[in-house]
C-alpha cells in the first residue's frame, strides 16, 4: 500500500491537537506528509485536470468568468484538458489520493471522534490557480443543503502547496462551531450574521506549508481569499463520518458514501 505519512506522524501525540478542535473548530497537526508524498498528489492532481489520468464519475468545476462564487458554473463537469479548475471530488477513486485518505494517522484521529465504521461523504481537492482562484465566503460545512441524517463533524485538510496568507490560505471564526449553524440550510452564513459576529475583523489566518493538515470542524465559519501569489495553490480535503449515516435526498437514487476504516 502507497504511505506518504511522514515517519514521525506515525507517532504523533494527536491529544493537543483534538483539545484544540474542540475548543477553537480546528487545530493543526504540523507537517504529515513526505516530499514524496507531495510530489505524487500534486502530479496526478495535474494528470487528472489535463485528462491524462480519468476515472468515471468525477466532479469538476471550474472558476467563475466574472471571478464571483455566486456566478460559479454547476453541471459542467470535465471542460477539456486545465489546471485551473477550481475543485475536485471524488478523489476516492484515484489510488494514490485513496491512500492518503486511509493513512493510519488520520485513522487515528477520525476512530477518536466517530464512533463505529466510519465512511467519508466527499474527498475534494480544491485549487486556486496561480494569480487567480475564487474568494469563497464564510461558510460551514453543513446543514440541509447536505442531504443527510446527521451533520459531519470532521474534515482533515492537507496542504499540497504552500499557503500563505497572500494564497489564499483557510482563515476562520475561531469557537464559532460551538454556536451550531447560523442557519438551517448551512452553507454560506448571511451576510447579517457576518456583521452582526463582528466576523471579518475577528478572523484568524490558518497559512500552512506545503504537506501541513489542520483538522477543521464542519460547523466553523471559514473563508478565503484568491491567490495573490503567483504559484498555484492546491489542498485536499476529507470529510469523514459515521458509515451509518443517509442521503436524504428524494429527486435522485440517494448517494453511496465510501466506507474507509
């Protein structure tokens, strides 16, 4: 089995960084992965978005023309061969980004906070081009928007890339995961909310080098900005929960989550 965890993450002490979560929504686990780990994700990152590298059922999306993530285009799909897509999911059924979401470290982690077999209900890479990408807004990770029986609480995030603030790194309400959703629907937070939490002073920059993962709670607000720096700016991110958890969704055949540990 492919393992690009570092050899010191095998053991790492994983309470600081669980105390962290949650107190603050998130937490950082410092670097994880190896230079060869960085080196294999980011190629076939590249071989997937140039079409050298396809499995079926694949999501891909790519940037807005007007730069705006209300304008973002949906039911696209694949565009022909581009590094600038903005993100994709399914990465679960690539074998090299399937390993890294059954690491033993983030397996861990994930049997600490979910109780039983556990599943992941998205693996996304998400990309800003080099001088480009899509601010994405304060938002949380869940709600009825979701689709499900229950919230995920989970993702691990991994930097491929370096993230500095000037990237577009993650930046959070910090605590704010312990005030629920600000609304059913979840999703992105109404701009009254915003304001009235003071939000957008309150922010903390999470920047991150490249092989670095933060544990971020579903319910945090988080944001960012685009990429001002010139150099591509690539993570990948890993929704874990319950494998008891259900689609809801009536319209279409409900969804089959991936079972992992």
């Amino acid at each position: 089995m492919t393992d690009f965890l570092l050899p010191e993450a095998r053991t790492l002490d994983v309470a600081g960084p669980l105390a962290d979560y949650a107190a603050r929504g998130y937490a950082r686990l410092g670097r994880v992965m190896s230079d060869a780990g960085l080196a294999a994700l980011r190629a076939r990152s590249d071989d997937l978005m140039l079409g050298r590298v396809t499995y079926p059922g694949l999501f891909f999306q790519h940037d807005a023309e007007s730069g705006r993530y209300e304008d973002l285009p949906y039911g696209k799909g694949y565009q022909g061969p581009s590094t600038s897509y903005r993100k994709i999911e399914k990465l679960e059924k690539d074998p090299l980004f399937r390993a890294w979401i059954e690491n033993p470290l983030f397996e861990r982690i994930t049997r600490s906070r979910i109780e039983g077999e556990i599943a992941i209900y998205r693996a996304v890479l998400f990309t800003k081009a080099a001088s480009g990408g899509t601010p994405l807004p304060w938002h949380q990770d869940g709600g009825s928007y979701w689709g499900l029986d229950r919230d995920p609480e989970l993702q691990i995030w991994t930097a491929l890339d370096d993230a500095p603030l000037e990237a577009g790194c993650v930046e959070v309400l910090e605590g704010s995961h312990r005030d629920g959703l600000a609304t059913p629907l979840g999703g992105v937070v109404p701009s009254d909310r915003v304001r009235a939490a003071d939000a957008d002073a309150r922010k903390v920059a999470l920047p991150a080098r490249a092989g670095e993962a933060l544990l971020i709670h579903n319910y945090l607000w988080h944001c960012s900005a685009v990429n001002r720096s010139g150099q591509p700016r690539r993570a990948l991110t890993i929704c874990y929960m319950s494998r008891a958890t259900r689609c809801l969704r009536k319209k279409r055949a409900p969804r089959a989550f991936t079972p992992v540990f």
